[in-house]
C-alpha cells in the first residue's frame, strides 16, 4: 500500500501538473526534479522544494505550505522569459486534487523571482508559495 500524500509530494503534482499544459508544452517537454540531466538540451525546467513550514492542528494531518522554485533555462533571454511566463499561467492560483485521495492543493502563488545566466544559458527562477 502506498504511503499517502504530504506537502512532500506537491514537486510532483506540480510537475505533472506542467507537464499536461500546452503552453508549457508548446515550449519544453523537459521537466527535472532537483537535479538536470548531463545530456538536457535546452529549453528545460527544472524544480525543487526550497522550504516547508507546517502548523499543527487538533486533529489529522498538519496544515503544511511549501516553497518550491521552479526554474526556467533557455538559450536567449526572451526565451527564458516566455517559458516562465508559461510556467506561471499553469500554476498560478493552482487548485487541485489529483488523485481525489483526499490529498489537495490549496493554493499555488508566485512569491518571488529572480533571474540570473551562466553555463550558455537564461535562467529565470520562479518560487511559488504551495498550501495544502
């Protein structure tokens, strides 16, 4: 029996979640979790989960949010930025349960971004708040 879902899991609903948008879709089909591939060629994306804060509650399971950052490489800049502008119309005010197993996503909101270049590439990164 699998184990149930936390805000552990949200990386994966988040990617499964970009991997089923066109507009994502449309630019890559390269999403990676924490670590990129040797061989990736750009354009790509990559995430991983960068904070977790967890409230107790009397009963259940705690209500967690998490900070995930999802970055967005490409060759040119623009490229950078029209691959995030695309990662952040598939998640901004995400609302979701997946597997309808009672494990739900809230809410999905941008809380900051940044951008920066290095290895021959554009990288634009996205951290998006995500409350369970």
């Amino acid at each position: 029996m699998a184990a149930n879902k936390s805000i552990l899991s949200a990386g994966e609903i988040l990617r499964n979640v970009l991997a089923s948008d066109e507009g994502v879709s449309a630019v890559t089909s390269k999403i990676f979790p924490v670590v990129v591939e040797d061989a990736a060629v750009l354009p790509y994306i990559a995430y991983s989960r960068q904070g977790l804060d967890s409230q107790a509650v009397k009963t259940g399971r705690p209500a967690d949010t998490a900070q995930i950052e999802v970055a967005c490489y490409a060759a040119s800049y623009a490229g950078s930025v029209d691959l995030a502008e695309a990662v952040r119309d598939a998640l901004e005010g995400l609302q979701t349960e997946p597997d309808g197993n009672g494990f739900r996503i809230r809410s999905c909101h941008l809380t900051d971004a940044t951008e920066n270049i290095g290895d021959g590439c554009y990288v634009q990164y996205l951290t998006f708040t995500v409350r369970i």
